[in-house]
C-alpha cells in the first residue's frame, strides 16, 4: 500500500510573514516621511513668517482702588441661645408654644404636671398664714408683758420657717413650668403632651435672632490691623449677591498656640433673621484705606516656576504680535489680582488665549466674550 502524499505548508507560512514585513516597513516608511515634509513645512512657514494668527481677548491694564482686606472663615453664633430642659422629672401636660414661633421673655412654653406639688403648697401655705396670726397676736401679747420674749422669739422664728417652705414649694412647682428666658425664636420641640421627661434633657431650642456673632481666626502676624470697630463685610452660599456688615467687638487677648491664630468677634445686624446659629460664612476684614494697584484679570497672568508673566498686544511689521513680560503680582479679589511691578497702565494685555502665545506670535483679537473680571464675584444661580 502506497504512503499519502503530504503537502509542506511551510513554504505558504513563509511567503504571509514576507509580505507582513513589507507591509509593516512600507507603513512605517510613509509615516516617517510625512513627518519629515511636516517639519520642512513648518520651518519654511517659520522662516517666512508666516505663523498664523492665534485668537486671543485683551484687556487695557487700568489703576483701580483697592481695599486692603483679611479673609477668613467663620461660624455664626446667637447673642443669646439655649437648649432648655427641666430640673424636675414629670409628665407632659400643655405645650404652649410651636416650633419657630417667635416668643416674649417669660412667655410659657411646656409645662408638666404639678398637682401633687400644688396641693403641698396650699398646705405648707396653710399653716404659714396660722403662724402669722399666732405671731401677731404674740406680738400684741409680749407688748402687754403677758407671756414672755423668748415665746415671741420661738413664734417668730416658726413663722419664718413655715413661709420658707411654702416659698420652696412655691419653687418646685416654678420649676414645672418651662418659660422662655429672654425674647428669641424657639426652635424644634421635642416633646408631647404625655411625655415624660426627666431632668437635663432638653425639650426645646431657644435663640435670639435680632443680632448674631460671628467668630473667625485671623494669623497671629496680622494682630496689630485688628482692633474692636472695624468693618466686616460677610457672605455665604445660602445669599448669593448679598453681603451683610458687622463691626469686630471683641479680639481675644490669648493666641491659640495650636494654631497661632487668634479669635475675633464680630457683631452683625440680622434683619429678617437670615443668619441662623451655625452657619458656615466668609469674612473679609477691611483693614487701613483704600490703596491704588494696576488691576488685570486672573486668567491673564501665567505662573511659571521662574516667574510670572503677561503677553502684551503690541503693533509689529505684520500687525499686532505678542511680546512677553515678566511681572510681581500682589494680592487678588474676586477675579482680579493686582500687578505691583512691570506693566504700566493703559498697556493691552492678553487675557485669555495666551498659553499659545510666544514672543512674536501674531494675534486676531476677539474680545465678543471677555474672562471674569469681577472683584466681588458671587454664585449665580441658573
């Protein structure tokens, strides 16, 4: 029996990597010679001058008056605020007050059983009102020399014992009745007619909301611009747009020595009560007058570890082109940051656009939509 002719494949495996290889060295040959005519292109347009234009905003650098400030966070705190519990255990009887009402000083507000108690102090009141009438008659008594001084002593002395119980049973029952303090907003009831409650625990939330603290801290090294009287401006999220003016009342003569800050107090007008206790809100400081700064917007200045730099718009052979500058900025507010060396006013200063820019790059200028250049910026709600 004759063997089964077999056919090598080899040959065929062979012959798919050649043309593999080629295809692979011819890709690789037209994107090595692309780049190559890129670069000689981009030379030749180089050395031409014929960069193209790069689209950028600018601005005229313009003097404005600054006011030096200090920010910082602080916390809103209540003239007057409590958690008000009872000092006797007892059961809920009448809760006169809703949660968020407004009340006067004195006004009631929970009050617990006290029957037992009452009825005590008509008894103790009782024999009270008895000594006082055996003592007034002691009195007429000792006067007609017919008992003797040391029984009018002993009636006097009964007496006064008798209405200081009844006075501190009187107490007892104050105490089973909550009022308001001081004049404020009551806040959150926790309780129920039914309840029982036991002492310490707190059953409502009082506050008063005319006027609020606000702390914050400030660094140790700026102690000597604060003093009690100086504007505070604060804002927060819950307002945008609106700002609210304090004046510091109090600074703390210790330095936290955590954190080498100290803490000051400010007093704010809170009409309509917006500020509540605990809320997050920033603060700026107004500290000495009003100082002139060259004034550019934020995005037009670019910081770079060697230094910080603005491009300029300036008049070239071929239009305008940028020229690169070196400057010191100084503090900032809102979207603005202050230029204390090396620009003078009334330069055209690019605002946006020049991270594509070096010198001698030529510019179209576009200034339809400007970057933000508000020194009092505030969220705007869409």
């Amino acid at each position: 029996m004759e063997p089964e002719s077999r056919i090598d494949p080899r040959p065929s495996t062979r012959k798919r990597m050649v043309i593999m290889l080629v295809a692979v060295g011819l890709v690789l040959g037209l994107l090595a010679a692309f780049n190559v005519f890129r670069n000689v292109m981009i030379g030749r347009a180089l050395q031409g001058g014929q960069e193209p234009p790069q689209t950028v905003t600018t601005a005229e650098a313009r003097e404005e008056r600054w006011q030096p400030a200090l920010g910082a966070v602080g916390t809103v705190r209540a003239i007057q605020g409590a958690d008000l519990a009872f000092e006797v255990p007892g059961v809920v009887v009448k809760v006169a007050v809703a949660a968020g009402a407004s009340v006067r000083q004195g006004e009631p507000l929970v009050a617990l059983n006290d029957d037992m108690e009452a009825a005590q102090y008509r008894a103790l009141q009782a024999s009270a009102d008895l000594a006082r009438v055996t003592f007034r008659r002691a009195r007429e008594q000792v006067e007609a020399r017919t008992i003797s001084a040391a029984d009018h002593d002993a009636l006097e002395a009964d007496l006064k014992a008798k209405e200081a119980a009844a006075m501190a049973q009187q107490a007892l029952i104050a105490k089973k009745h909550l009022v308001a303090p001081f004049a404020g907003r009551v806040g959150l009831v926790s309780t129920s007619a039914g309840a029982y409650v036991v002492p310490g625990t707190p059953v409502a939330s009082l506050q008063q909301l005319d006027r609020v603290y606000v702390d914050f801290s400030l660094p140790q090294r700026e102690l000597a611009n604060i003093r009690p009287g100086q504007q505070v401006d604060l804002t927060l999220d819950a307002y945008a747009g609106r700002v609210f003016t304090g004046r510091v009342t109090a600074v703390n003569p210790k330095v936290d020595p955590g954190t080498r800050n100290v803490q000051v107090e400010a007093t704010f007008p809170n009409p309509g009560q917006a500020l509540v206790p605990g809320m997050f809100v920033s603060v700026s400081l107004n500290v000495g007058g009003t100082q002139p700064h060259l004034t550019l917007p934020l995005t037009a200045v670019t910081y770079n570890p060697y230094g910080s730099i603005v491009f300029l718009a300036v008049k070239g052979p071929q239009g305008l082109q940028a020229q690169q500058t070196f400057v010191t900025t100084g503090p900032t507010r809102g979207d603005q940051v202050a230029i204390l060396s090396g620009l003078a006013a009334g330069a055209q200063v690019v605002t946006s656009g020049g991270l594509k820019l070096r010198n001698g790059t030529p510019l179209l200028v576009d200034n339809r939509i400007q970057p933000a250049n508000d020194p009092h910026p505030a969220p705007q709600e869409k």
